[in-house]
C-alpha cells in the first residue's frame, strides 16, 4: 500500500499589472463619456445661439422694413396736422416717443445679434461676419 501526496503551488501566470490596466480602461471610457457629454453640451449652446440669432434678425428686418417706416411716415402726418392745428401737441409728442422706442429696440436687436454670432464663432471657430473693409 502506498501513499501518494501532492502539493499545489499557484503560480502567478497572469499579469501583475491587471489591477492597472482595468482602471486604466475605466479611465479612458470615463474619458470618453465626458468627451461625448461635451459635444453634446457645445452641439445645443451652438443650437440655441443659431435661434437666438435668427430670432434677433428677424426682429432687426421687421423693425427696419415695417414697423420704422411706419412710424416715420405717422410722425410726419401728426406733425402737419400738429401744425394745421388738428393734432395736439400730445399726440406728436407720443408718435416721437413711439419711433424712439421702436429705434431703442432696432439697436438692442441688433446688439443681440451681434452677441449671438460673437458666441457661434467661439463655439465653432470659424468666422461668420465679415467687416466692411473685406468685403
């Protein structure tokens, strides 16, 4: 009868380094993640700049081609009959007030848009306005 007995010695095959290397790929997925967050958060500052910028011009040509004229040509009738004697002073007073505040929005309108294609540039690092002097 014989007695047979064995020892088993782990050997470590695998890599030393597996620890690191698996927080390594976390790493570069997190990475990765953050990137792809960041695209999409520039992606809609970009989108929301463009409709702002839309938004402004149009309230720029609706002033310019509408609404400024309009006024222009009632300040000019309330005027004559300001000085035929069939508007009162009020009245001519008010047409002016009205055209100002019509002229204060062109400008702030204006500005708006102006901010808004400053921040379209930034965010894609391509000029979009040209001065006058390239044209």
């Amino acid at each position: 009868m014989g007695f047979v007995a064995g020892v088993t010695i782990p050997l470590n095959r695998g890599n030393q380094n597996q620890g690191r290397i698996e927080e390594a790929r976390v790493r570069l997925e997190q990475a990765s993640v953050n990137q792809e967050a960041e695209r999409i958060r520039m992606k809609l500052s970009l989108f929301l700049f463009y409709q702002e910028l839309e938004h402004s011009l149009h309230i720029v040509e609706s002033l310019r081609s509408d609404v400024i004229p309009e006024y222009e040509l009632a300040l000019s009738e309330v005027r004559r009959a300001y000085e035929l004697g069939s508007s009162s002073y009020m009245e001519w007073l008010q047409v002016q007030n009205d055209l100002l505040a019509a002229r204060e929005q062109l400008l702030e309108a204006s500005v708006l848009a102006h901010q808004n294609m400053i921040e379209i540039e930034r965010l894609t690092g391509v000029r979009i306005a040209q001065s006058a002097s390239e044209q």
